[in-house]
C-alpha cells in the first residue's frame, strides 16, 4: 500500500526514537557517582577494519559494534560524558572534516574541543584465522598528543572479553584505576558471547541508520525496505542467542517502527 505523510511522519518518528534509544539503552547505574559537571568527556570514534578484502565486510558490523560496546562500558564507570554520536554528526557536516584528515592529531584536537571532549578513543581491528587483534589510540584533546595505545590479542570467539580487556588498559592510560570490584562488574555485563549474533545486531543497528537517512530525504520506498532487512537482522541475532537482550530490545523497536499501513 502507498505510504502517505502519516505513515512516513510515524517511520521517522519511531527511527528517532530507535537510533536514541539504541545509544542510551544500555546505560545503567554507574560505578562511581562523580558529579555530571566534573565527568571527563569522552569521544569514541568508529573502528577502522583492518581485516582482509576476503572477509572485511563480514565483520564491519563491529567498525560500529566495537565503538558502542566500549561506549557502554566506559559510561558505566562513571566518570566519563560519553559524546553522542548524533553530536559528532552535527560537527562532521558543519566543519566538513574529511575522513582521512582524522588520522591528523591537530584534526582530532579541533574535534575533540568543537564537541566538548577531554579524550578522544581512535582504533582499528583486525580479524584473521579466528584471531582478533584490536588497538586503540588514545588522544588527548588538552594536551593535544596521543597519550598511548591500548593493544589487545585473542581468539575471536573472546571478542567480549578482549573488549573488556581494552577498557581496562584505556582507562589507565586516562589515570581512571578501576578496583577488582569494578572491573569484575564490568566484566559480568556481556551483551553476547556469540561473535555471529554480535555481528547481526549490529549490522541491523547501521541498517536502521541508513533507513533514517532515507527517511529524511523521502525515499520511504527504500527505507521501507531498509526497515525490514533490520528486523530480519535482529530476529537472526536473537534466534542465535535468545538470552542477547539488547537484540531483543531493538527487535522489539524495530517491530514498531513497521506501521501495518505498509
């Protein structure tokens, strides 16, 4: 059936709420309680995928997923105001910053103070014969110099773990010392330890963005389509693991955002 302004009005409404919630969802009750005034800003850009040609695509749901689980984590702690990405967004297309001109530290200084940021968080990973290898640069927007790089090495059916490995040795660079306490609460909150329902999930979630865009330019035809494939992405993701709750979350979302007028 013809989608008319209402229907689309409600897509783009609900994809909204969809893109927002899926930044804010997995935020719980934080470790510490420093005062949102004194919290350090944090920016965490997408991975970069180093993986070769043969398998790049398969795992570039995580160029994402990897940036929003350390997202989860780091707020967490709390003691950092995670920098939205929709507030990124805003910024790229005002000041035009090309892709290859954030490698340049004096780039990333100019971004880090343009969207508030104290650190800014740059990595890359790589995928190969069941190894994962993941580093991440670690900027300082005061000091303008990149602090260290957090490197860590394993199995990619461990991709939880490591991840969990990297917030560890980032906060350290950042002189944030995580108590056994507190990494071990840390450690407890896995979204999944499936590496196919991760990946699922999270090519859903950079599928629900694409449709957003879309939506916006009025091609609710094509975002219709986009909307769909989404769901089937995150049906895959639960149906692999049905204890993966924040798949669940966003299929049930996703399940609104799809009017019984199309």
């Amino acid at each position: 059936m013809f989608l008319g302004k209402k229907a689309l009005s409600m897509i783009l409404v609900l994809l909204f709420s969809f893109v927002f919630s899926c930044s804010s969802q997995d935020k719980a009750k934080t470790l510490r309680n420093t005062p949102r005034e004194l919290r350090k800003g944090l920016l965490i850009l997408n991975f970069y995928n180093s993986t070769p040609k043969s398998r790049a695509s398969e795992f570039e749901p995580w160029e994402y997923g990897l940036a929003s689980m350390l997202m989860t984590d780091m707020e967490s702690i709390g003691v950092f105001n995670i920098i939205s990405k929709e507030a990124l967004k805003d910024v790229i297309a005002e000041q035009e910053f090309q892709q290859t001109g954030m490698i340049d530290p004096k780039t990333l200084v100019k971004l880090g103070n343009l969207v508030g940021a104290q650190y800014i968080l740059k990595g890359s990973f790589m995928e190969m014969n069941g190894m994962l290898r993941i580093e991440t640069q670690v900027f300082s927007v005061e000091k303008g110099v990149q602090l260290q790089t957090a490197v860590v090495n394993g199995k990619t059916d461990t991709f939880f773990t490591l991840e969990k490995e990297l917030v560890d040795k980032i906060t350290q660079i950042v002189d944030v010392v995580l108590t056994e306490s507190e990494k071990n609460v840390i450690l407890a909150k896995i979204e999944t330890k499936s590496v196919e329902a991760s990946l699922k999930n999270y090519k859903g979630e950079l599928t629900v963005e694409e449709a957003k865009k879309l939506a916006q330019e009025g091609k609710k035809e094509e975002a219709k389509k986009l909307i769909e494939q989404a769901k089937k992405d995150f049906k895959e993701a639960v149906a692999i693991d049905p204890n993966y709750e924040k798949a669940k979350k966003n299929l049930s979302k996703i399940s609104m955002a799809i009017p019984v007028t199309l």
